[in-house]
C-alpha cells in the first residue's frame, strides 16, 4: 500500500487597512481577505489510500469606526462584518461502492460506510461535496465615556447577529 500523496494547496491572503484623522474624530477602515483551497487526490487504481478529500475556505471580514473626542466625552462606535463559508470536496467522485466492488451496501443519502481511515488520512465513498458550511456575524457597537478628574462613567451596547448554516449531503439546511 502507498501512502497518500502530496496535494496542491492555493492561498490568497490581502489585509487593507486606513486609518484617517479629521477633526475630533478618529475613522478606521480594515478589511481581510483570506481564501484557501486545498486540492483533493484523484483515485490511484489499487491504492485507494492515495485518495484523499479536498478543502475551500474562505474568510472575508470588514469593519469601520470612529473615535469622537468632544470635551470630556468620548464617542466610539464601531461596525464589522465576517463571512466565512468552509467546503469540503469529495475524494473522487468516479469512486463509489460498486467501483470498489463493494456489494449489499445502499450508498443512499449518507452512504452505508461513510469514511474509510488508515495510514493518516480519511475519505469518503460519495460523488457529492460533504458539507458546505457558512458563517455570517454582524455586529455593531456604540460606547460613551465621560472622564472627569479621576472618575470616569461608561455606557455602551452591543448588537450581534450570527448566524451558522450547514448544509449536507441530504439537502437538509436549518433555518
């Protein structure tokens, strides 16, 4: 038996960020890009630990703000967005039960014998991507200080919506 061989991987990586000054007020901006594929093995015939499954994550984040100084006030507010969405590819899609002369086994929805494990890998015997899995955040926030002397008072809010969605082989999505 061989051992799984090497798999291509891509990353595209850009941080972009300012930083503006204008009067009282302090603004930032900053967004990240962050993509990655690594590439899943094809089927080498008699060696079917060569096959390995595959990966697409992307990460892409954005967010703003401002400082306002006023007196003795101090006003931040800030907003950001993340979205994050994970795809994990089939080993091989040509490969399935009956290429592997397994017999009495329905591949169904969720095959019989999802994932095969040995020597440090794992796949799986199925022609659809497994999971595909996005995640959104939203959130936004606005704080106030008043410094007097030694004293100082705060006051703020936080609002965040996140939400996770799987989706899987059997088309299920939870809402």
């Amino acid at each position: 038996m061989g051992r799984p061989s090497l798999r291509a991987s891509f990353l595209s990586s850009a941080h972009l960020k300012t930083d503006y000054n204008i009067g009282q007020h302090q603004l930032f901006a900053r967004y990240l890009y962050d993509h990655y594929t690594r590439n899943a093995n094809r089927f080498n015939p008699n060696d079917i630990l060569t096959m390995t499954g595959g990966e697409h994550f992307n990460w892409d984040s954005v967010a703003a703000g401002d400082t306002w100084v006023f007196g003795k006030w101090i006003s931040n507010k800030r907003a950001s967005y993340l979205d994050i969405k994970v795809t994990d590819t089939p080993s091989d899609p040509s490969v399935n039960y009956a290429t592997l002369g397994i017999t009495g086994i329905s591949q169904g929805v969720d095959p019989g014998i999802p994932y095969f494990i040995g020597e440090g890998t794992s796949f799986t015997v199925d022609s659809q991507p497994l999971t595909e899995t996005p995640h959104t955040s939203l959130e936004f926030s606005q704080d106030m200080i008043y410094a007097k002397g030694n004293h100082q008072i705060s006051v703020g809010a936080d609002y965040r919506h996140i939400t996770f969605r799987e989706n899987n082989r059997a088309g299920q999505t939870p809402h």
